[in-house]
C-alpha cells in the first residue's frame, strides 16, 4: 500500500529530500515519528513492522495528514510486513523494498521489545526473543540491505539502542539492557567495516520515551525514572526522531561510530 505524502510550509535545514529509507518498527512510537518526520523532509520511507493491522493505520494517519496539507514537499510512504527475528522475512521485504522504490539509503533500526523481567524471574525463551529482535534483528536487517546501502551516495545506518545500553538499565530487564549494549558494540564495529564504503554507522540512545511499550511500566517506576533526568520529564517520540533525521542527513555525513544520548541526562545522571 503506498502513501502519496504532499506537505509544503514545513521547513527543513537538513537535506533529505529524494533519499529512501528503511524504518522497522514503524508501525508506533518512536519508529512511526521518525517516518512521519521524515515523510515531511522529503523523504520516500519504507515503513516497516510486524503488526499489518497498526501498519495500516500508521499509514492511514499519514493520508490524514497529507489530506489536511498544502504543502509542497513531496514523498512517498509504502508499508511492508515483516519479523526481524527471521532471516527469510528480512530478505524477502528488502527485496521488495528495492523493487519498490529502486534504492535504499538509509536504514533505521528501531523495532525492539522492552522488557522489566527481574533476574530471578527471566526465562531463557524471553532472553533469546529479546535478543534476537533487538540486536540479532538489527543486525541482519544490516546484513540484508548492504548491498543497496554499498550502492547508494548517502548510505547511512542508524541503530536504536538505549540509555540501558550505556548504563546497564534502571527498570529494563538484563536481556533488554544486554541487547542496546549490544547495539552500542556492533555500531562501533560496523561504522568501522562500512566506513571504506562511505557509509555512516551511528547509534541513537534514548532514555525512557513515551510509547506504547512502556506501557507495562507502573506508576512508581515513572516516577522513578522520572526523578532521575535532569529536565524532570519523560521523552517524546518527536524528540528522538529529530536526532535520528540529522543522522541521515547530508550534514551529518562526517558523523559515524558514536553514539547520540537524547535522554536529558538521564545518561551522566
């Protein structure tokens, strides 16, 4: 299904205009503001996730929104199912993403499950499912999309770890923290492989965002985590996604290996 996404007055200092990008976990949160900013830069996005139903409705908010535009920027939104925890799946949707579009530029990472399980309560099922979504799925998503990111003028790629990846978690599980962690590694580690290719490796590090998935989280943990940033506030999806958009952009094109902490200071805290 595919979105013709026409937005005018808005205005951008980055450039990001004609360039595709892959967005997994698209269909809510933090995935789904980055695709919509980056619809309204110009961008044409793959949307993708494994829920074809929210899928659906993601993309049917962006109608709305175009609907409502006079603007003149223009880009196109398509949406593609897929599970990240399976090889198959992964190949055969960048396969059809590159069909689609005929390119791929950049690659956003940011399908993920949180998990709050304590020590003494995580099962071996819930470790490999975790792990195999928030850093296996990342990885070979990597993997998969390499030879079109080797292919493109603007390769970037962009992981969506966490401030529990840097700091081992406040209220995260061990196998969430040890997945981000693991994005931090592996985003050092390709920036330094992909580098010959001119593509561009970072990680972004979200402390706790309001989305969805937090939505097992109790009140005590809030304000928990709350009371331990500096600006005293949990963090918006739009906040996120506007370091994710410099990251692909043409300005940020020097930028590779680090790892950007949108977290209010959650991070030194």
């Amino acid at each position: 299904m595919v979105l013709q996404y026409t937005m005018g007055t808005y205005m951008s200092f980055l450039t990001l205009t004609g360039r595709v990008a892959i967005v997994t976990g698209a269909a809510q949160g933090i995935g789904f503001h980055t695709a919509k900013m980056m619809c309204r830069n110009g961008m044409k996005v793959a949307l993708v996730d494994l829920k074809e139903d929210a899928l659906k409705k993601a993309v049917e908010e962006l109608n709305a929104l175009a609907a409502r535009s006079a603007e003149s920027t223009f880009a196109e939104a398509a949406f593609f199912v897929c599970d990240v925890s399976d090889d198959k799946s992964i190949e055969k949707t960048i396969n059809e993403i590159a069909a689609h579009f005929g390119q791929i530029d950049v690659l956003v990472n940011c399908a993920g499950i949180l998990s709050a399980t304590k020590i003494p309560d995580i099962q071996r099922e819930e470790w490999d499912r975790v792990l195999g979504v928030n850093l296996g799925g990342s990885f070979f998503m990597v993997q998969k999309a390499l030879p079109h990111l080797q292919k493109s003028k603007h390769g970037r790629v962009i992981n969506i770890s966490s401030v529990a990846g840097r700091m081992g978690g406040v209220e995260n599980s061990m196998s969430y923290a040890a997945s981000k962690g693991g994005l931090c590694a592996i985003t050092r580690g390709m920036a330094r492989h992909l580098g010959p290719f001119k593509i561009t490796v970072n990680a972004v590090c979200p402390g706790p965002t309001r989305t969805p998935i937090m939505d097992t989280y109790t009140e005590e943990q809030m304000r928990n985590l709350e009371s331990k940033n500096f600006l005293g506030r949990i963090g918006e999806s739009d906040d996120v996604a506007a370091g994710i958009c410099y990251l692909a952009s043409e300005e940020a094109g020097y930028v590779t290996g680090i790892m950007l902490d949108i977290n209010g200071g959650f991070w030194i805290g």
